[in-house]
C-alpha cells in the first residue's frame, strides 16, 4: 500500500515538474515573441543589402568589394561606419506606443504621402518605414511601416538616420589606403622636392640628399594622409581645375603602395580662408581639407631629416666628450653604472646632470 501512494506521489511530482518546465518555456516564448512584435523591424544589419532616403533621394548598395556603393544622387564610395551605425538602429528601436490604426489621421502626425521614409531591402524582403513629426515631448517620433495601417511611436533615432545627407554617408577619406602597404613617399611643396624610401621600419631620404629621415615625422604624415576627412565637397565634376588652385598644385604627395607599388596622388590647392582646396588624382571631386592638415604636408628638410645625435640608447652611452669653448670635458661610466669627470680634473659627476646630456643625445 506504502508502495502505491508512493508511486502515485511520484507521479504527481513528475507530472507538476512537467507542467512548470512547460509553463516556463510558455512564458519565455510569449517574451521572445512580444520583444519581436516590439522591435521597429525584425532584421540584422548584416543581412540588409540596399538603403533608400527619402527626400534625399540616397541609394546605398552593399558592395562585397568595398563594403557600401551610394548610387545615387552621385556614384561614390559609402562611409562604411556611417552606414553601419544607421543601421545599428534596429538592433535597439522599438515601437514604443501604438496611438492609431486610421489611415484618416496620418497627415495629424506628419505621415502625409510625402512623409521622409527609409527604405531597406534585405534578406527577408523590403520594408518601408514611414517618418513623420515629432511627439509633443520631443521624446519620440511618429512613424509607420509598410504592411500594417498603426501609426507608432519610436525612437527619434529614425528621424536623424532618415535625414543623413550625402555628405554623412559618403566616404571622405582624402586619400584612402593602407598605411602598412607604403613603400614610398614623394613630396613637392613650397620648401622643395622630397623623396623618401621605407627600409623595414626606418625611412630614409634619397632626395635632395641621402641621409636617415625624422621616422616620427614620417610616420605621422602618412598616418594623417590615411585618417583625414574631408570637410566640404565643393565640386563633383569641375571642368576648370584653375579656379581651385589645383592645375599648378602648390603641394602634391606621391606614396608608392605594396609591390607592385601602386600610386594614390593628392594635391594642395588654393586656400580659402582657414581651408584648402585639394583632388585625389584617382577622383573627380575637389573638396575641402583643414590647414592643419596642410600645414603637417610642407615641412623642410631640417623637419624631415633625422637629427638625433647618435643611434645608441641613453643607457648604452659609457664615454662622453664635449668641447665647449676651447675646453674639453671628458665623462666615463664605469661597469656599475655611476658617472665620473675625467677632465679637466678628476671628480664625481652628478648623476641626474649625466643622465639628462645622455638621455637628450640619444632623443
């Protein structure tokens, strides 16, 4: 008997953990599928393919070769980053509140026919989301998505992302390549002619002279070509370069790519007013570029030859001579590294005197 009501108590048991892991996995689905209900739309980035806005009239395409094409108003590179974090949106918008279903009342919040939307195609299909006004808090924007007649509020990122222009989403690299890839540079500017050459990690000048060249100063031009942006794009298709200084660039920069040691080009034009106007060789446009920049692509020879004294490290240096007016002091280091005068008269060095000379001798 003891048996029996132990059996059925088991049972019981069994059949209420069932029911819990049951009801739990219920209660976890109904979740997943309201937080999908809830999201603006129910895609990954990575699988949209195509981006149209409107009224701007911008058609980006996934390129498997360079990331993003905008195709239209004007073929050119996408800004890979800019289209990504457009995109980046839908990992977290969602419908916030529904606040109609009457398609009477669209022109109450701003979703008239000529309302700003965004349309995307992807791998499940296209969508189309339509941008209205403003809620009166500011907070929210009303919008509404192809498919289904509820107008919604949600996130005011939809508003900004609608209204990107050209200019946010375009790539505007002024001279876009690999830094690791230099093998060459080639200088023109108002000091002269330069040429340098990379040797492993050094850099050397061929031109106007044969010397070790300033690696930081290199370094940091060709680190600068490959960051800067462009600020302003003034013309797309000039058929007069003059007007911009750009038929008798004031500077050009050749840099020689990888081993077959392809050309990317840019030249400096005219200035106006705190920028300068400047061309890609392997582009139509001419744009913007800051003076700063500018500035950091006319430095002399003095600014671009190697000027340290010595290739030793500060620690490595045991002998030091110096000859200063008609005299000569002579220091030595000994095997547990403490400095003494050798001339004119034998005595102690200071060791934080010694340490500074070595230190800016080798810097």
């Amino acid at each position: 008997m003891n048996f029996k009501i132990t059996g059925i108590l088991a049972l019981f048991l069994t059949l209420g953990i069932v029911a819990v892991i049951f009801l739990n996995k219920q209660e976890k689905q109904k979740e997943e599928t309201k937080k999908t209900e809830e999201k603006l739309l129910n895609i990954e980035k990575e699988q949209v393919t195509d981006i149209y806005l409107q009224p701007s009239a911008i058609h980006c395409q996934k390129d498997s070769a360079v990331g993003w094409k905008i195709l239209s108003p004007i073929q050119t590179d996408g800004d890979k980053s800019a289209i990504d974090g457009l995109l980046g949106m839908f990992s977290y918008a969602k419908i916030e509140r529904t606040v109609s279903s009457d398609p009477a009342e669209y022109n109450t919040y701003g979703l008239h026919d000529a309302a700003a939307r965004m349309v995307l195609t992807h791998q499940k299909g296209t969508d189309t989301l339509y941008v209205g006004d403003s809620s009166p808090t500011g907070s929210f924007v009303f919008a509404r998505k192809s498919g289904s007649p509820d107008v919604f509020l949600t996130s005011t990122t939809l508003q900004s992302n609608v209204r990107k222009t050209l200019f946010d989403l375009r790539n505007k690299s002024v001279l876009g390549f690999e830094t690791a890839q230099v093998r060459s540079l080639h200088l023109q500017n108002q000091h002269g002619e330069f040429e340098l050459v990379k040797n492993g990690a050094d850099w050397s000048l061929e031109k106007p002279t044969n010397q070790a060249a300033d690696k930081t100063k290199v370094d940091k031009v060709i680190n600068r070509l490959n960051s800067e942006k462009a600020k302003e794009y003034v013309d797309e298709n000039p058929t007069d370069l003059k007007p911009y200084g750009l038929d008798r660039p004031a500077i050009r920069i050749d840099l020689a790519l990888g081993e077959n040691m392809a050309r990317k080009t840019l030249f400096i034009g005219k200035a106006k007013e705190s920028q300068f106007y400047a061309r890609d060789d392997a582009r139509t446009p001419v744009f913007l570029v800051d003076s700063a920049f500018v500035n950091l692509l006319n430095p002399t020879l003095f600014d671009l030859r190697n000027k340290k004294l010595t290739d030793a490290n500060a620690s490595d240096i045991t002998r030091f001579e110096l000859e200063f007016s008609g005299e000569t002091i002579v220091c030595n280091k000994d095997t547990s590294g403490v400095w003494s005068i050798e001339k004119p008269e034998p005595r102690k060095a200071k060791s934080w005197k010694m340490s500074s000379i070595t230190r800016e001798a080798a810097e």
